[in-house]
C-alpha cells in the first residue's frame, strides 16, 4: 500500500512481474492523467464535462446524480421543519411512486386488489388521493387545520396548487406544508396497516393523531413574536417565545418564522 506510482512505473512501461498482465490484463490498458516521478501519488475522476479532478466522494456523487431540472412543488415537501419520514412518503406520492396495487398488478402480483380503506374501488394513487371516501373524509378535516380549505381534492391538482400557492416562510406558510406532509404520510400509513396488519382506525382518529403531531413539531420550533403567530398558537396550543437560535430544535434556528 505505500509503494509509489513511480516505482513501479517508469513513465512509458509498467515494472511489475510479467505475470500480473495475464493476472491484470485491464493494467495493459491503465491510463495515467499524468505522470510525475516527483509528484505525490493522487487518485482522479474524470468528470462528465471531460475534466479531470482531484478525486473526492462529494465530486463522483455530483456527477454520478442525474441532475434534472428543479420542480415547482419541491418546497412543499423539502422544508427544513419538515418531519423527514413524512418529507420521504410526501416525495414518492409528488413522483406518483407509492407501491400502490396497480403498480404491483404490472409485475404480475395477484391479491385482493381492492383499496383497504373503503373495501371498494380497486386501489390506486388516483383514488387513494383523495378519491376514497375515507382518505378524502380525512384530507377534508386536516385542511381545515391547516388553513387550506381552498385547497383542491384530486392529486394533480394538489400538485398544481402546491406549485402556484409556493407556501412561504410564514407561519401558516409552515402549518400547512406540516399537515398537508402529515395528512399523506397518516393516510398511506393506515392504508398499510389495513392491508398488511387488519388494524383499523376511524377517520377522527387519523385525523386526531395528524393534528397532534403537526403540533408537537410546532413546539419544537421557535416563533417570531406576531399577530399570526399568536392566533396560530391559540389554534395549535403552542407557546410563542422570544426567538432563540440555541433553544430551536435540531439546532435549527427555523428561519425566525413569522
Ligand atoms: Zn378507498
């Protein structure tokens, strides 16, 4: 591990034991950036654009990623007060991803097929937001918490609310994005256990734990003192402090919200 480049190089040919080349045969095609006897002995990568740097775990991922281009709705779901498993399951149902039964009825996979919330209509992306009664019963109320009631009921057009609206950084800017992240997470989250596990919860009851946890991150945030921050918290039974960069969770300073 400590041998140098150069002394088993000498610039034009390898002088290594000729049986490493039918041992290593891709060493009689080992390209060398450039070869400097003098030089300390550094690993490259050659980038998409041709050139050639300095070998670093942060460079070969950059270039490894596919980099599209950025979507409208991607404040909506990567916010730095976001829960981040909630972030995750928001993310795939934005992309459409969610393993929902007619994704798995294209890989050939046999089953009852029927949504586990409403035991109705075959179960799928489209109808689980918010086309089933119980998943649209539950986005009804959670909208309402999250001061939203204009927003649409059909996934596309979530999507496009989402993109128009561009949530700020305001309080209610936040509280939204939370419950909207909440709402999905909940609601794929009793579809699995209803599916998977037979355990099921009323709609109050989805809708209760929503709105319970959208409130304890809200404690865990740290507020700007203001008008609407006070009649959120009201709302929300949460306490608005002073702004505090060190008492703010996950060392976060939550952009001062306001
Ligand atoms: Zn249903």
């Amino acid at each position: 591990m400590n041998t140098r480049l150069a002394e088993i190089y000498d610039g034009k040919e390898w002088k290594l034991p000729k049986e490493w080349f039918d041992k290593y045969p891709w060493l009689m095609s080992f390209n060398f950036h450039q070869f400097n006897a003098v030089r300390k002995d550094s690993f490259m990568w050659k980038m998409d654009n041709g050139k050639v740097e300095e070998y670093a775990v942060r460079r070969v991922y950059k270039s490894l990623c596919m980099n599209g281009p950025k979507v409208l709705w991607s404040g909506a779901v990567w916010f730095s007060q976001n829960i981040p498993k909630h972030a995750f399951i928001l993310w795939l149902a934005f992309k459409f991803r969610l393993l929902t039964q007619d994704r798995l009825l294209s890989w050939g996979f046999v089953g009852d097929l029927r949504c586990s919330l409403c035991k109705r209509c075959p179960d799928s992306h489209k109808h689980l937001f918010f086309e089933c009664e119980y998943a649209l019963a539950v986005w009804r109320r959670c909208k309402v918490f999250g001061k939203m009631i204009d927003a649409p009921n059909s996934w596309p057009d979530i999507v496009k609310f989402v993109e128009e609206k561009g949530f700020m950084k305001s309080v209610w800017g936040v509280i939204g994005r939370l419950v909207l992240a909440a709402s999905v997470y909940f609601i794929w989250q009793e579809r699995n256990r209803r599916q998977f596990e037979e355990e099921r919860r009323s709609v109050q009851q989805v809708c209760d734990i929503v709105f319970e946890t959208v409130r304890l991150r809200l404690l865990g945030l740290t507020f700007k003192d203001t008008v609407s921050v006070r009649m959120a918290a009201d709302i929300w039974g949460f306490e608005v402090k002073a702004k505090d960069i060190g008492n703010s969770l996950n060392g976060f300073e939550n952009l001062g919200v306001g």
